[in-house]
C-alpha cells in the first residue's frame, strides 16, 4: 500500500501512525508527492483510491490513472465525508477523463465513482506447460514488442526443480517439483505458487504431495479457472485462480487409474489416465557445493526411461456437459510426454511401439503407423551429443500443420513425421542433447547446426534454410513471441533474436529459467526464476514490459527538495579523521582503522528494535552510529548508551550505509532520493531525486524506484556521488552534487545505453569509491569495474561488446595502495546469507592506458578484504578461516600477473578453522573477525568476534554474540568501539574497560532520573 500526500504537513504523523504496526516500508509507505504524473510503472496497479475527489480534480489525471492500473485494476474516486461525488462537476469529470460513464457506489464511508480497467487487446495466455496442447512454445502476444523496461523484480532467489510456469488472466502459476540440492531450496519443494502477473505479488501458495512430478502437463491456466491433476491422482481438481480456493473436481465415474496428463481445448478437457501409480520421489541433496550436479537427481532420470506419466486410456470431457464425451483404451502404454493436439487430432506416442491420432471429436483412430524405422530413429540413444543431459520428463513431441516433430533428451534425431498418416518425412542427427523444436510461421527452428547453432529449416523437408547466428545453450527452452526468439545464450546470458530486424541481441542480465525459458502472457515477458548457480547480476524472475517513447535523457534542474533545516547552520560537530564515517571506513573501502584497541572486548550494551528488518552496514561519528534498512527507515543511537535518538523514514528499502560528513547524515534510497539529514536531529536538510521520473514497481517484494540509490553516497572533499538505477537497459543516472546545498555539479545519464542499439552497458548495482581522479563504481556483469572523470562525470571506460556478461558481477569495491581497484563480491540483488553461488575478487590496475586494467584474481566468495599498507587479509570463500598476504607479495602477483607469483600466505587463522567468517574489519593493533561456527550436537550456530594478532595470526581474544550477525556489518569507532549489526536490526557494542566504565556511569544517572537503571546494570 502506497499512500501519497500531497500536503507534506500530514505526512510525518501519519508516517508515525502507521509505524506503530511495524508496518512501515514494508507493507505500506507513505509519502508527500504530486498527483501527476502518477509515480508507478504503467499496468502495476490493482487498486487506486482517491479520498477527496473534488479538492483533487484540477490535479487528478484519467489518462494516468488508466496508465497505471493493471488490466481488470480498479479505480475508486470520491468524497469520505459527503456525498460530492454524485456532483454534476463530479460525473462530467469522470465522463471527461475516462470516456466512460461511472459506476456510482453508496457506501458507510462516502460517495463513490468506481472505475474498472478494461483487459489489454491483443494479450496471449500460457495455459499449458508448452503453450498451447500442441506443446509448440510459440506466443501470439502483440504486446511484448521491444525494446523493454523492466516491470517488476520477484523472489524466490532459487526454487525447486523441476520446475513449470503457465500463465492467464494477469496471473503466473509456477509448480516447483521434488528435488532441492541445497538447503535454500528446501521450501520450495512440491509447492505451487500464483503471483499476480503484473506487479508479481504473491496471490497464494499451495503445498503438493510429496513427490508430485510437476515437470508434465498436469496444469491449465485460464481466465477463470486454474485445472490441476489432483494430488491422489483421482481426477482434475480446479481452483479459483485468485484466491486459491477449491471450486470442484473433475472425476469420470469407473476411472479408477491415475491421471497422467490433462489439456483444455474449446472446452473439452482431455485426459490420459493410467493403471499403474507414478513412484513418489523427493530428493534433498543438502550440497555443501554452490553448484549442482547432474548425477544428484531423483532416482527416476537414471532409469532407461522415466516412470511418470504413462498410461492406457484418453478421455474427452465435456466441461459444459459435465459428460464424458469420448474414451479410447489400449493395451499398450502412452507416452504423456509425446501427446499433441492440433489439426482436429489427437496425437499420441507409444513408446517401441506406434505413432497414432484420434479423431478429436469421436476420439475414433483415424490412423496408427508401427514403422520400426520410425520408432527406431525416434529411440535412438544419443551419441557424441554435447551439453547436458537435461530433463528426460521434457516434452517431445510438437505439433505443427506441415509435420510433427519428435526430439526428445538425449535421443539422437530430430524425426519428422506425416500428422495425415504418421509416415516418415525426414530426420536430421542432434548436435547437442537437449535442442527442442520451434514452429514459426512456416518454419522450423532448432539448435542442430554446428556446435549447437540453431537452424532454420523447412518443416517438410528437414532441409536449412538459414543459420540463426545464435546457439541454444543447456536446458533452458526455445519460445517465441510475434517479435522475438529467446534462449540461453552461449557462453552466457539470454539471446533476444529479433525476428522483424534480423539481429540477435544479447541480455547479460539474466538467463531465461532452466525449465520454462521465456513466456511471453499477459502482455509481458517473464524470466526465471531458475534452479541452478548460473547466476549473473540479476536472480529470481522477472518481468519485461515495451519500453515504447519512453524518454532516459534527463535534465538536472527542478530535483532538489529543501527541507526545513536547509537554511539552518549545521553544526559540524566533534568529527575526526578516525570516525567510521563512511562504508568500510573511508572512501578507499579499506575496511581499516588507525584505532587501538588495546586489548579485549565485552559486551558494553545491545539495542533490539521492536520490529525486525534487514539492516545495512553501520557507520559512526561524533558519539554516534548510524544504519537503515530495508524497511527505508535511517537510524541514530546513542554510541555511548545505545539509545535511539532519532528516525527518518524515507519511501524505499535502504540497502547501502549512510555517510556522515560535517553535521550531516547522507543516505540513498530505494524511492529514487538522496536524503541528507542533520546528524543530531535527523531533520531534513534537503532531498534529491536521482531517479529521471518517478516509476516505481515491485523489486524483490519491496516497492522501489527503477532506479534505487543502492550505490550509496560517497563524500569527497565536499561533494556527494551517487549512482540511481538497477540494470543498464532501464537507464543508469551518475551524480555529483554540492554536499552542503544539493545543487548539481555534474550529471551522466549515458552509461546505461553505452550501445543504443543493444541498451547496454553500465548498471548501477555496486558500491563507489575515489582515486585516481576517478570516480570507481561496481558495474554490474557487463562492465565493471567502470570509472567516471570526478569532475566533469565523463565516462572513461570500454564499450560493452555484445552485451554478454564480461565482468566481475560483485558489488564491492575500494582502492589498494593507489595503484589497484579491488572489486567483487556479492550480488547486490541476492540474499544476504552465504546461499549463492559467492564469486570471487580481483584486482585491477588503474594506472594503465586500459581502464580498468587486466583483471587479476584474488580471494574466492562475498566478504570483501581489508588491508593496509603491509598486506591483505582476506577469507577465501566460505567457512574457511582468515588469510594474510603480504603486500611485497601481492604487489608482484599484481605486476606480473603469473599463477606463480600468486602469494604464498604469511599465516592463516587455523584457530578459526570450520567457521564461516562473515565480516572483518583492521584495528590498529588487531584484526576484528565475526564468525558463525557449528555448535557439536546443535542446530544452533555459534556466534563469535575475535580480535587476532596481525603479526602471526593468533587470535588473542573472544567474545560470544547472542544472535546472528549480517555479513559484512561491523565497525571499529574512533573510541574503539567495536560494532555488528545483527539479522532482524539489533547491534551489539563492544569495547573495553573505558566504554564499559562509560556505560555504567550512563546507566546511574539513568537510576537517579527514572529508577530503571539498576535492572539496566545487572544485566
């Protein structure tokens, strides 16, 4: 829920209000803003309602309120007090700004107009596993013409495998099956999930037997109604497509087999039914691995042929009649995998045995070919064939007018056959395991040419007719809209053929998902999510809209807001070189400290917030910390006491840590703003929109900008830079700004279209950092590291080629010894836990005449470095133990760039073997290290700092953490103070006799005010 007031007064209190809940940035946000434009990506919304429809006439627009509503979204405009809605000005409005006559509804609380938005023209539905009972993965949706914006981001991250998608009436349904390799995955397994298919919120979820193979045709999406088999196999079960809930069953009376496969034409349902049950399987691997392998599947893949979906006997029925219309039974056993239908015929396969078609409307056998040749070539085990073995429950058997196709995994050839008699036509040999068939407009494609090149054939003769100049790679489907062809690109990425153009394009950005492919429904392309570690720089699914004439240049003028502080002298405070006063320390992301600790440290004090949310790392000055989180709110507590001092609530998750400089807070925000804040009072100095207009959308269940400030706010020498923007082709936007004032020193809104054609290049998904005269940033997997002139905002960096992933992904980065960027990491769009696949670091010259320089590896996995001017220390991947690299070493390596030269550890950490570090951070005289460690006997962890000698790798000192830490969270103030934030936003602070001493005397004067103080003390 997004409540937008245009009075900025109202805002704060009710901001206030609903934050009592711990409802805030999570579920529903408030905000001042304008009425029009509407801020919301076009066919997102499912309900707008305006409360006082005569004060906002003038204001309201028709044309954006239809802009923003998703088809069948609803629109309720009126007055909560009176009934003014019911005015003649009312209803001529609406008339005006609609087109339409209104529906007037008399409710307890006002008048109302209620508008509905009429269903997109021209929208195609995915409502079987291949699209259409011909199992032919071909859209017909008008709608999906590119080039695209994106329309929403979604978890899961990882899901279940095998996995299937079908779509219709503005909905998605994904069945994930009954095999998870890692933990993650695990609640996924046998569930069947609806999304609402335009802003992909979930609409309900629901678990299926244990083992259910979901990787068949056992679902039919419709407008209406949403067909499954039913999990006893019994019958068809069909749900309500928007609530879930049960409408009925569909079960033919002396049927006593189990339903193997269902389809749904001019509505007739058909059906195959079989004697003999499917095994159950559910496989949990619990893979330590970040990859997955092929041998780890359920037991049913490694049998000669698969044990699911057989069966003897196909139905026809009559869904208006409720009557059994036609029954065909053999004594031989049909392939589920291998049925089509097209033409006014039923196709079926019996394996070893004959190719068949039934008349659709007497389910009479119009003809059956047992040529062993045929059978044969359709059997032939593969051999020599590259890529993956694939899903051997995978469709077979595509239906065109010209000829059927068969090509199943791992088979041999691709076979053509006669659908008027079942003669052979042709057959071409495989390339490749898994290349499935495509029917377009006449022609045939598939990936048999050299190495897996996908072809143009004709249908009728198998002859080529063209070489598409792309591969299909793995097991991610061919499909097709009117526009466009998709795959899996080689070597990776997803390949985007346009077919009006001619031209093949590349996205780097995501893969298509490993089962589905792309589906083009709903008037939208949808991607993911997939069940392997391929991953690039974005995960989950997602969701692709036209971009039509929108507009990415933008103009500098009219984005700073003032705020009531802006006028005010900000007082700078008692700052010092040695605050923690940006991320990771300073703006090199060295993650160091001039500091001493000077010894162990205890727990001084612990600050829980009364609702959790996932904070970003702290940072400190003047005798305070400072964080935010995903719930948009930016925070300050007391370094001294752990009290909060203040809160500031802004419209968007927080991902990046604020910066302090001068008496002020500056953070960036997932609305698309930069807020700078007084650091005492947390009032609003002034705020920035960097997003070009506002368009926000669901990303990963939050509402966000397109164009989110997750790169954070660097301070250098009096100005802030930022970045704004998620993925290239959206558009990515560079600041510089005066950090007093707000006002523009430069401005870049180029990089995200470095190639116009392709729209790619820079995506704002990393952190920045300073050197060189350069302004650094985390790029994203097609470019990064990137540089930008620091003070014109010039880019100086390469062009991105095809657009395929050609860099570091990571979102970290810092400067080592002015010579080097380090960069890598993370995905900044993944969980935060070690779940992913955690790529590595490197390190890149800066100082050549390429920028960046040639990459050269460091350490493996997501915890960033940290170092001085005597070495690196590192942890290289995970639950291995901390590492020192001396920087003559390292400096070599660098240099050279040689696997010999690589450094040879001074020490390792091996009191701190089998635990996981997750942040580290260097003290003057200690490296600080947060540990998750297995407890014997216990599915609890155990959670540790450790304070280890840097110059032989001891550790000195330990203490234990109640709760989990984040990764990456942890602080060294210039008092030495040590501090971690914690998973659900509390932090623990540590620090020595002094900070201790310093409480106490806190918590007394505390009992002398309030008498609480003593409980406070004892624990």
């Amino acid at each position: 829920l997004h409540v937008l007031e245009p009075n900025p007064e109202v805002v704060d209190p009710v901001q206030e209000l609903v934050d009592q809940d711990g409802v805030y940035g999570k579920s529903l946000v408030v905000e001042a803003g304008g009425l029009n434009p509407l801020p919301y990506v076009g066919n997102s919304i499912d309900l707008l309602v305006c409360l006082d429809l005569t004060q906002r006439m003038e204001e309201l627009s028709g044309k954006e309120i239809i802009r923003v509503l998703r088809p069948g979204g609803t629109a309720i405009l009126g007055e909560a007090t009176s009934e003014e809605a019911f005015s003649p000005a009312c209803m001529d409005w609406f008339s005006k700004e609609f087109a339409a006559d209104p529906q007037k509804v008399k409710t307890k609380s006002g008048a109302w107009l209620k508008f509905q938005k009429p269903e997109m023209e021209g929208t195609d539905d995915w409502s079987h596993w291949e699209h259409t009972p011909d199992n032919n993965p071909l859209s017909t949706d008008r709608n999906t013409e590119p080039p695209f914006m994106t329309q929403f981001l979604g978890a899961p991250y990882y899901i279940a495998m095998p996995a299937i998608t079908t779509a219709a009436g503005g909905r998605t349904f994904l069945a994930m099956g009954h095999i998870a390799h890692h933990e993650r995955e695990e609640e996924w397994l046998n569930t069947l999930v609806a999304r609402n298919g335009y802003n992909g919120l979930e609409l309900w979820r629901r678990k299926l037997p244990d083992g259910y193979m979901v990787h068949r045709s056992a679902f039919i999406a419709t407008d209406d109604i949403f067909y499954m088999i039913d999990p006893n196999g019994s019958g068809v079960l069909m749900l309500d497509p928007e609530s879930g809930d049960e409408l009925g069953r569909v079960r033919i009376r002396g049927e006593r087999g189990e339903w193997k496969w269902i389809a749904l034409q001019d509505g007739v349902l058909y059906g195959l039914i079989g004697g003999e049950k499917d095994p159950s399987e559910t496989t949990i691997v619990r893979s330590n691995q970040s990859h997955w392998s092929w041998d780890e599947l359920s037991r049913g893949y490694y049998e000669k042929r698969v044990p699911w979906g057989f069966g003897e006997t196909l139905v026809a029925y009559d869904l208006n009649g409720n009557d059994v219309k036609w029954k065909y039974e053999t004594d031989n056993q049909i392939d589920s995998r291998a049925i089509a239908i097209g033409g006014g015929k039923v196709f079926y396969y019996g394996p070893d045995l004959h190719i068949g078609a039934l008349d659709i409307n007497s389910g009479l056998k119009l003809w059956s070919n047992n040529d062993s040749e045929i059978i044969n070539l359709i059997e032939e085990p593969g051999r020599g064939l590259t890529s993956t073995p694939g899903f051997k429950s995978a469709c077979y058997l595509v239906y065109s007018p010209k000829a059927l196709f068969f090509q199943g995994q791992t088979r041999m050839n691709v076979v053509a056959v006669s659908p008027q008699d079942g003669s052979l036509m042709w057959r071409r040999k495989k390339v490749t395991n898994n290349p499935n068939t495509l029917y377009v407009n006449g022609d045939l494609f598939v990936g048999i040419g050299e190495e897996g090149e996908t072809l143009k054939l004709n249908p009728e003769t198998g002859d080529t007719l063209k070489e598409m100049g792309f591969g299909k790679r793995s097991c991610a489907r061919l499909t097709g809209t009117p526009y466009q062809l998709f795959c899996r690109a080689e070597p990776e990425g997803s390949v985007f053929y346009d077919r009006i153009q001619d031209k093949v394009r590349y996205n780097g950005a995501f893969r298509p998902a490993c089962n589905d492919g792309v589906i083009g429904a709903n008037g939208l392309l949808y991607i993911g999510p997939w069940l392997c570690d391929c991953n690039l720089s974005l995960m989950g699914s997602a969701a692709l809209t036209s971009a039509g004439d929108f507009v990415f240049s933008v103009s500098p003028e009219g984005r700073l807001t003032k705020g009531n502080a802006y006028d005010r002298e900000i007082q700078a405070g008692q700052s010092d070189p040695s605050d923690w006063s940006q991320y990771r320390g300073n703006v090199k992301r060295t993650g160091t400290t001039p500091v001493w600790l000077r010894g162990g440290v205890d727990l001084v004090w612990q600050y829980q917030p009364e609702f959790e949310f996932e904070p970003t790392a702290p940072v400190s000055a003047g005798g305070r910390f400072f964080y935010a989180g995903d719930d948009g709110k930016v925070r300050c507590v007391n370094a001294f006491t752990g009290e909060m001092e203040w809160i500031y609530r802004t419209a968007g998750p927080i991902k990046a840590a604020p910066s302090v400089w001068e008496g002020r807070v500056y953070v960036g925000s997932g609305d698309g703003h930069v807020y700078c804040l007084t650091a005492n009072t947390g009032e609003l100095i002034w705020k920035f929109k960097a997003a070009p207009v506002g368009r926000r959308m669901m990303v990963y269940d939050r509402l966000a900008s397109t164009w989110p400030v997750n790169t954070g706010v660097l301070i250098h020498e009096g100005k802030t830079y930022f970045g704004a923007g998620i993925i290239d082709y959206d558009g990515t936007y560079v600041y510089a700004l005066d950090a007093k004032t707000g006002e523009v020193r430069w401005l870049n809104d180029k990089t995200g279209h470095l190639d116009e054609d392709s729209r790619k290049g820079v995506s704002a998904q990393g952190f920045l950092t300073v050197a060189d005269g350069k302004l650094w940033m985390a790029g994203g997997n097609v470019l990064s590291p990137v540089a930008y002139d620091l003070e014109t905002g010039e880019y100086l960096g390469k062009q991105p080629g095809d657009g395929t992933p050609d860099a570091n992904r990571g979102e970290e980065i810092g400067v080592y010894k002015n010579k080097y960027i380090i960069q890598g990491g993370r995905l900044q769009y993944s969980a935060a836990k070690n779940v992913v696949n955690p790529g590595y670091f490197a390190a890149f010259s800066m100082n050549g005449s390429e920028i960046p320089g040639p990459e050269r590896r460091l350490n493996q996995g997501k915890i960033p470095p940290v170092w001085d001017d005597y070495g690196l220390y590192f942890t290289d991947g995970i639950n291995l133990p901390p590492t020192y690299w001396s920087s003559e070493d390292l400096l070599k390596y660098l240099e050279t760039g040689r696997s010999s030269d690589v450094p040879v550890p001074k020490w390792t950490v091996t009191q701190l073997n089998n635990s996981d570090t997750v942040s580290l951070a260097l003290a003057g005289d200690y490296l600080v290290t947060v540990n998750e460690s297995p407890t014997p006997r216990s599915l609890v962890s155990t959670w540790t700092v450790s304070g280890i000698n840097p110059e032989n790798g001891r550790v000195d000192w330990k203490t234990w953490l109640e709760k989990p830490a984040v990764p990456g969270a942890l602080l060294i103030d210039r008092e030495g103070r040590v501090l971690v934030a914690h998973e659900g936003g509390g932090l623990s602070c540590l620090g020595g006799d002094g900070a201790i001493k310093s409480y106490i005397n806190y918590l007394v004067k505390e009992m002398e005010k309030s008498g609480d103080g003593k409980e406070r003390i004892t624990n």
